[in-house]
C-alpha cells in the first residue's frame, strides 16, 4: 500500500525520503487481488493487462466497467465511493476495470482513494502476463505457476500457459516443499555464496519479501508458530530483518515501534533495529520515533 511503500523503498534504498512515494516515476493502481500497489509508471501494463481475465464474462466485465467510469468521470478526479454512487453501482466493483490498465488512483491510507482513467496501455495481454510471471519468478522463486495464480489473483489455468510459454527460460529445481521453478538466469545468483546483509531491517505489513501464500510461507520461516505471528488471519505486522533473516515482527502506533523479537537479540542487533527505526522516512510525526522491544520468554 502507498505508505507501506514508503518504507518498502527505504529498506531497499539509501536517502529515501518521506515523499519518496509520491515520485513522478511511481504510480498507484489497484493491482493483483485488487489490493493497492504502488509500482514503476513504466509497468503499469505488466500490473495491469497481465492480469486480464481470459473467460469471456470476466473480460467484459472488464471493459464494460472502465468504458462507464471513464464516461461518467468525464475526465474528473473522484474519490471512488462517490464515483460508484454516482454510477448507481457498488464502489468495490469499480475495480473490476483494474485490469485493462485504464484506471489510476491515488490513496493515502486515511481516506477512499481518488480515481480517474486515461487511456489503455498500449501492450498485448499475453505479453504483459509473460513478462509479470518473469518478474515473478525473478523476485518470489523458487515458485509455481500454482502460487503465481494465487499471488497474482488469475485462473489456475492462465498461470500455467505463462509457466508453459516460459518454460524455455526456466530451471527446475528440488526445495523442502517440493519442485518448483527459478528463472535459468537466476541459476548463477542461487549457486554464489551469500553477500554480506543490512544489520536490521523493518520491512512494513504486505513487503513483497515475504508477500507469500500457502506452503511457500515455509521456505521462509520454517517455525510454525512463527508463521502464525507474521503472517496473521488480519492485518499483519512487519518484519524484522536482521542479517537476511526474519527473526521477529514490529507494529507501530504514531511515532511508537514495538518490536517483538523471536530470539534474544544482542546489544549490537538491538542498537542495529533500533538506528533503523529511528531513521524511517515517517511523514507527518510531531516528535520523535519511540521503540519498545519485547524480548522471547
């Protein structure tokens, strides 16, 4: 989401600041499982058409929905509740157009998000669809086309036709949980020994690094209970990163960070998580960033 971005990017990026996500280069648009997202301008077509329904009823949909928001807004900016009142439909099923790339949105987290349309990206669906399992793959393998369906919200069957049309591309390989694919290109990355990590990281609730369903979940963490602790059946909290390894959750109230640690952290990895809280690009804080640990029992 737009703010969890925000810190999603600070993970990953020296000097980001608290406007980072608001950047010409980024744009808002509901994307797999009609969440929103935050993604590179330049992708909005893989977001998008890649994720176009194949049945004829789903795509027409589609279409149908765009085609009545774009002539209702006539070219205005509204929030989507209105827009749907508007409509005499349910502001939900608004995106429903998501999916052909003509739908932006802006969201701050507080309020409805803001929408208006533009017109289609100009790339095949196919093409899209191939590239967005590409990247798939490339961030979340090893993987199947089983979890990218589900990771993606498409039908079984269309993750598998990208995984076939693909499978010239791919590498088989054998995890803890069964085979799975990873991208030839990846192979090199896999095999070289581990490169040194960040001392702490907190990745916010939803950060594609553990963005997983189903079994994958436990190529990551591999304790059951703490399974449950992170990925919740509500919001879940964020991550705690500390040398590449997920050893805890974190929440935050305002400019309070609870950190809860799975494992008794020492002096050095409590003072690491501790910079990193403080140095989060938090917009809109009248003082300064407070952190709480609980430690194990």
């Amino acid at each position: 989401m737009p703010r969890a971005a925000l810190l999603s990017i600070h993970a990953r990026i020296a000097g980001t600041g608290p406007a980072a996500w608001e950047h010409r280069s980024l744009i808002q648009l509901w994307g797999p499982r009609f969440s929103a997202y935050v993604v590179a301008a330049k992708d909005l077509p893989l977001f998008s058409l890649g994720r176009l329904p194949e049945d004829a009823r789903g795509l027409a949909r589609a279409h149908h929905t765009a085609s009545r928001l774009h002539t209702f807004l006539d070219g205005r900016k509204m929030p989507f509740g209105q827009a749907g009142h508007g409509m005499g439909v349910p502001h939900n099923s608004l995106r429903y157009a998501a999916p052909t790339g003509r739908v932006l949105l802006r969201w701050e987290g507080a309020r409805q998000p803001v929408v208006w349309t533009q017109p289609a990206p100009n790339m095949a669906p196919r093409d899209a669809r191939l590239e967005l399992a590409r990247r798939y793959l490339h961030v979340f393998g090893p993987t199947t086309a089983a979890s990218f369906a589900e990771w993606a919200g498409i039908s079984p069957a269309a993750a598998l036709a990208a995984f076939e049309a693909l499978h010239p591309a791919l590498t088989p390989v054998r995890t803890p949980i069964g085979d799975a694919w990873i991208l030839a290109d990846d192979e090199p990355a896999f095999r070289a020994p581990p490169g040194p990590a960040a001392p702490a990281r907190l990745l916010p609730s939803g950060d594609a690094y553990y963005l997983l369903w189903g079994a994958d979940r436990e190529l990551l963490v591999p304790n059951a209970k703490r399974r449950a602790a992170l990925w919740t059946s509500r919001v879940w909290p964020g991550a705690l990163l500390v040398h590449g390894e997920i050893v805890g959750v974190w929440r935050r109230t305002a400019g309070e960070i609870a950190i809860e640690a799975w494992r008794r952290l020492s002096s050095s990895e409590r003072e690491a998580a501790e910079a990193e809280a403080m140095s989060l690009p938090l917009p809109g804080l009248e003082g300064p960033v407070v952190v709480h640990f609980r430690s194990p029992a």
